[in-house]
C-alpha cells in the first residue's frame, strides 16, 4: 500500500515589549492612567495621585484613575517560545481509499516581566494535537471526505499572569491558560463530473474553549467565553477558455457563546450568546483572466453579511456591505509588470468595521456609547509595477 509520511519541528521565538501611556493631545505625558469600568474585571488599582483631574475617578462608569507608575500605564516584557513537533501519515488502502492520520503536540513557554507591578514569573504548556481525514473516491470525478482534528489559539501573556487584567478572563471564569485548544469537523465533496467545472461543498463544526473577542480599549484581543462555529462553504469555478476562469466562494455560518444564559451572564458578563463582528454570510464572485497576450486581470464583487455589533446581543446590527474590485495587467517584458487596481468600483458607502463603543470628545464630555465605525475604503486607485532579477 503506497504510504506518505512527513514529520517536522517547527520552533518560534518572541521577545516583546508592550507599554501604554496617557496623553494629553497626544503629546502631553499625564501621571495617571484611566481603565474602562468593566464589572468583574480590575479589582486592585495603586491609589489615583493626589492632582487626579476632578471627575476621573469615577466619571459616569466610563473609566476609574489610578497612578502612572514611571510613566507607564502598563509596561511588560515577555518572551515567548512556541515549540511544536508533528508527524503526518497518508495510506492508499485502494485506489478509492485513503486515510490521513496526524499528530502534533505543541509546547509553550512564556515569560513575563511587569515594570508596573513588579510581577516577574514564568509558566509553560503543552497541548496534544491529534487530527485525521478519510476519502473516498475518486468516482465520476467526484470524491467524499471527513475530517477532525484538535487545534488551538495562544492567549496574551499578560492576561495569563494578570499583570494587564483585562486582557485575562474575569475572575469568575478562572485562571487565563496560555492555549486554549479548539476542536473542528467537516464533511464534504469535491467534484468535476461537469465539463469545465469543479465544484466543493463542505459541512463544518469548530467549538473553542475560549472565543477571542475584540478590545476596543486595547485594540487587542482578549479571551472569553466558549464557542461553536457551524455552517456550509460552496465554492465553484467555471473555465469555459483556457484564458478565462468564473469563480465563486459563499460562506453561510452560525456562531454562538456556548453555554447557558445564567452561565453567560454571571461569569463572563455577557447578556447573550450573540458573537461581536461574527457574519452570518461572507460571499464573493468574479472573472480572472489571464494569457492574453501581455494581459491579465480580474473583476471581483465580495460582500459581507450583516453582524451583531454588541458581544451577547443580537442587536444593534451593521448591515455589512459589498463592493466591486478591479485589476488590470501588463507585462512590459518578462522582468517587469506593470499593474492598476481600482477598488470599491462602484463607490459604495458603508462600514467596512463596525463596534459598539463608548467615547467622549472632551475630558469634560459626558461619556456617549454608539456606533463606531472603520468606513468601506472609497473609489480609490493603486498603480503599481513589479520587477523580477
């Protein structure tokens, strides 16, 4: 029985340092900080300096002060080291059977030093990774296969240690593990029983032990609660001439918290298993063309369906948008290619992002929680040229 086997390690090393500062008109160092008043998260502040502007130690719930500590609001120093090694085995069992079994096991060390607190620790971790697949087929062109298979995502160190508290779970849902392992299945078929087509459909699961969700404050990510991600994937490429392909890619999911409402609401505070900025569609379609002579390029429409805005809740909603893109190619030579992209052909307004934030426009200001938004880049144009040597 023909059989493919592929082993490997693979090794990462970090050495970062991440701080932040509170400014005033971006270059005015301020002596102390402010942090979002999020129930459950910080418990522990050094006290607030004794000229804290009046108002900041409690303004409305938007935030609580306490004392820069050298100027720092954070400031840490972490080393991480991701080690992984992996073994991959393919077996023929007939011409219609195929298995592929997988193993990685995954080690990390993390280091983190806080100038702020003081903390200095250090704590580790492995995470088996077993994965496997089945195929059968190829017949009339068509072939069936499933998969499962563990993975995982890494946490922010410092929510690990507790030396920056909000990028950590909330006290109530325990201690931050540095992998939080995710596990995915999928069914499917690949087919090209039709002349010039081919055809894929899969059926998918993933469930996460821990979901990451957004921080606006920190413009990081930061764990939470479990979550399941199911749906169906159906792309699709038509090739009617050999210098022309019609492709098409849609996406139709459904992603919740997991658990209870009860549960939601009292560990994680959430008031709903509704996921932030999680689509229900994602779609695109378009035309590539290419061996014209020295012409290449391609027409593409995407477009992203609407999505809650608010983690737990259904509601506000942003619609989502879609758009039309364009690229254009020559090649001079066969060194150098000269290329136009035009995006958002049709100049829609829209949001290309969207969150739902609270904000104020003076330090005076009372705190407003609304709709923040990353407008849809406008009709805009790149001109571009590669050279190869």
């Amino acid at each position: 029985m023909p059989t493919e086997t592929v082993f490997g390690l693979q090794q990462r090393y970090d050495n970062v340092f991440v701080d932040r500062r509170h400014t005033l008109h971006g270059d005015e160092l301020l002596d102390y900080c402010e942090v979002p008043a999020v129930p459950g998260g910080i418990t522990t502040l050094p006290p607030p300096p004794p000229d804290t502007p009046p108002g900041a130690l409690n303004d409305g719930g938007f935030g609580q002060a306490y004392a820069a500590v050298g100027g720092y609001c954070y400031a840490d120093r972490a080393l991480i080291e991701d080690l992984g090694a992996y073994v991959q085995s393919t077996i023929h069992w007939a011409p219609w059977l195929r298995t592929i079994i997988g193993f990685r096991e995954e080690y990390f060390y993390a280091h983190d030093h806080s100038f702020t607190t003081g903390f200095s620790g250090a704590a580790s971790e492995a995470l088996p990774q077993p994965k496997a697949s089945l195929a059968l087929g190829p017949w009339e062109k068509t072939e069936l296969y499933a998969s499962w298979g563990r993975g995982f995502h890494s946490n922010d160190v410092r929510g690990v240690f507790g030396t920056v508290g909000l990028e950590g779970l909330t006290p109530t849902a325990g201690p931050t593990p540095l992998l939080a392992p995710a596990t995915g299945e999928e069914v499917g078929l690949r087919t090209d029983v039709a002349p010039k087509t081919s055809v894929q459909l899969a059926l998918f699961r993933e469930d996460f032990t821990s979901e990451l969700a957004f921080d606006e404050d920190q413009g990081e990510d930061q764990p939470t609660a479990p979550s399941r991600r199911e749906g169906v994937e159906v792309s699709g490429q038509y090739r009617p001439a050999p210098w022309i392909e019609l492709n098409t890619d849609l996406a139709f999911a459904r992603a919740r918290y997991q658990g209870s409402l009860a549960e939601l609401e009292s560990i994680y505070q959430l008031g709903g298993d509704y996921i932030a900025n999680a689509p229900g569609f994602i779609g695109s379609a378009g035309a590539l063309v290419d061996h014209i002579g020295p012409w290449s390029g391609s027409i593409q429409w995407r477009a992203l369906g609407p999505y809650p805005v608010v983690d737990g809740s259904k509601n506000p909603q942003d619609p989502g948008y879609s758009e039309v893109n364009l690229d254009v190619g020559y090649r001079v030579n066969p060194r150098l290619k000269v290329t136009l992209a035009v995006f958002n052909l049709t100049d829609q307004k829209a949001s290309a992002a969207a969150f739902d934030y609270t904000s104020r426009l003076t330090p005076t200001a009372d705190p407003v929680t609304g709709l923040q938004i990353h407008p849809l880049e406008p009709l805009s144009a790149r001109l571009g040229a590669t050279a190869s040597f």
